[in-house]
C-alpha cells in the first residue's frame, strides 16, 4: 500500500496541488472566522465589562437616590414635626399673651390701687398735722381777729362820738381790713394744704414754699420756745414740683425736728440750702439726741417710731421719703448721738427735669 501511495504521489503530482490549495483556503477560512469570533467575543466582553459598569454605576446612582430619598422623607418627617412644634409653640404663645394681657390689666389695677392708697395715706397724714397744727393756727388767727376788733371798736367810737374828721375812722376801718385779710390769708393757706394735691407740678422757688410751712409751724415754734435758723442764701432756687406736697414735706421735717428738741437744753431747729450744678440740698437741722445708731435707715419705714405710744403714728418720716422719691430726689439723714440730726434733701433743679442746659 505505501508503495502505491508514494507511487500514487509521485506519478499525479498535478491533482494533489489543487487539493491543498483547497484545504489552505478553508484553513485560512476557517482561521478568519476563529479570529472574527474572537473579535466577536471580545467586543460581547467590551460590551458585557461595559454593561456591568453601567450596572455598577445605575446601582450607586440608584442607591444614592434612594437615599436622597430617604433624606428628603427625614426632611419632610422633620418639617412637619417642626410645623406641629411651632403650631404648638403659636397656640401655648398665644395663651402666654392672653395671660401677659390679664396680668397686665391686673398689675396696672394693683398699680393703680396702690397709687390710690398712697394718696390717701398722704392725704392721712396731711389731715394729721393740720390736726397738729390747730392750736398753732388758732393763736395765729387770734392775733389779726383781736386786732379787727380793736380797728372796728375804734371806728365806732369816733362815730358814736361824732369826730367831724373822717379820716381817722377810714384808717381805722382800713386797718381792720388789713386784719381780716391776715385772717383770710391763713385760712385759705390751710385750706390749699388740706386739699388732695394734684398730680401736676410746675417751677416753684424752695424759698417761698418753706415761707409757707414756717408760716404754718411757727406759733407752735414759738410756744415750745424753738429757736429757728434760715439760711437759704441770697439765690433764687426754683425746682419743678408740686407745691402742696413739697410744704407737705418739709412741715414733716419740721414737725419731727419739733419733737426732737422738746427735751433738749437748747432748742433749735436750722434750716440751710446750697446749690449745686444739678440740684439743690435743703438740710434741717435739730440740736436734739440725734437717731440712735442702726436706726437711720428705718426710720423712713412705714409705722416706724421712736416716740411714745399716742405721740406719733410713724407716717410722717415714710410720706416725706414717698414724696422726695417721686420727685425724682433723696432724702437721707446724717446723725451722731447727742449732736442732733441732719436730714438731707436733694431735689433736681427745674432747668435739669426740663432737659434745659
């Protein structure tokens, strides 16, 4: 058989070339194909490697929606949650401003109560010394009613004895007249500083009130054989205030100084001013026993006295202090035992409460 073959071979060289010829193609063929499909596969790996990211990346982009979504969801649970806080916190402010309203009208009425009170407390203690100083008046009425009487008699008797000259009788009756006005001024002083005090104030010289309240305290100064000393100087002081409460004032100070020297060896009562840039200080003075140490600061406490029982209601020293506060003032006291006491006030003055340079 080999020898066939290779005779076979070797005697038709021209059929076997076309055969190889025609496998080499199909080879070659075939080998196209093999690598079109490895280019193939490779391009499906391209494609599936490409796929798979885009798989990756749609998953984190999916993932990270969800979770803006779940983020938004929290946002939308907290907003809603913080309109029910703030729908709660808008009903509780609403009851928070209906209570501030009640408590305000409240306190404003408690305010005005007290205010009321206050009033009628200095208007107590006003009445209190007008009753203190009734037999004062009285011996000051006396004198120009006596004198009255004397100028009217007089008069009488030139014309019950027929003096032909009437000048005598009108200077008489003139003088009469003067009395009677004396009489009238007293009267109508006591009935101003009886009265309830307006709240208004106005310009009113430091000088001129304390004239008054002499006038008032100075037959009882004079009975008790008190000794009293003014030095307000040469200058005008003139401070925004009501003029009943402050001659209220300083009759208080005048009265407790009184008091203070009844038992002393010498009575006197000093009352002295200077002026400062802002203010004025009136100090009175009293040569009594002076405040007993750790007493001074409650002296202007309400009901607090020193005297005997029946001989001060302790109102007196609390109405002065109320009065010099609301005045936009102080009131202080300086005492050593058995060197008397001080009692300072400072009252601004009416260019200063007006805001005048």
């Amino acid at each position: 058989m080999q020898e066939i073959a290779t005779e076979t071979a070797v005697t038709e060289p021209g059929a076997a070339a076309p055969a190889a010829s025609g496998l080499r193609a199909q080879v070659e063929t075939l080998e196209r194909r093999l690598r079109q499909r490895d280019d193939q596969r490779r391009a499906m790996l391209h494609i599936l490697a490409d796929y798979e990211q885009d798989r990756r990346r749609l998953a984190r982009q999916t993932e990270r929606l969800d979770n803006s979504r779940r983020a938004l969801l929290h946002i939308l649970q907290d907003s809603h949650n913080d309109k029910l806080r703030l729908e709660a916190s808008r009903k509780a402010m609403i009851h928070i401003m209906g209570d501030l309203r009640e408590t305000t009208a409240e306190m404003q009425q408690r305010e005005q109560e007290l205010r009321d009170k206050q009033e009628q407390l200095v208007q107590a203690g006003k009445l209190a010394t007008l009753g203190e100083l009734t037999t004062g008046v009285a011996h000051e009425l006396n004198n120009p009613l006596n004198n009255t009487g004397l100028f009217v008699g007089n008069a009488i008797d030139f014309i019950e004895l027929g003096v032909p000259d009437k000048g005598p009788i009108v200077r008489e009756l003139r003088h009469a007249l003067q009395q009677v006005g004396k009489a009238t001024e007293i009267i109508s002083h006591l009935r101003t500083f009886g009265r309830a005090a307006p709240v208004s104030r106005e310009p009113i010289s430091v000088k001129q009130v304390i004239d008054r309240a002499l006038a008032l305290m100075r037959e009882q100064l004079r009975l008790r054989q008190i000794e009293v000393m003014v030095d307000l100087g040469s200058e005008e002081t003139v401070v925004m205030a009501n003029p009943i409460q402050l001659e209220q004032v300083f009759i208080n100070l005048l009265t407790n100084a009184r008091d203070a020297v009844a038992d002393s060896p010498r009575k006197a009562i000093r009352i002295s001013s200077s002026v400062g840039p802002a203010a004025v200080e009136v100090a009175f003075t009293d040569s009594g026993p002076g405040i007993p140490p750790g007493l001074e600061q409650r002296i202007f406490d309400p009901f607090f006295t020193t005297k005997e029982v029946g001989k001060g209601t302790g109102l007196g020293l609390s109405i002065t202090y109320g009065i010099v506060k609301e005045h936009g003032g102080t009131i202080s006291v300086v005492s050593r035992p058995g060197e008397g006491a001080t009692f300072l006030i400072h009252l601004p003055l009416a260019t200063q409460v007006r805001g005048e340079p």
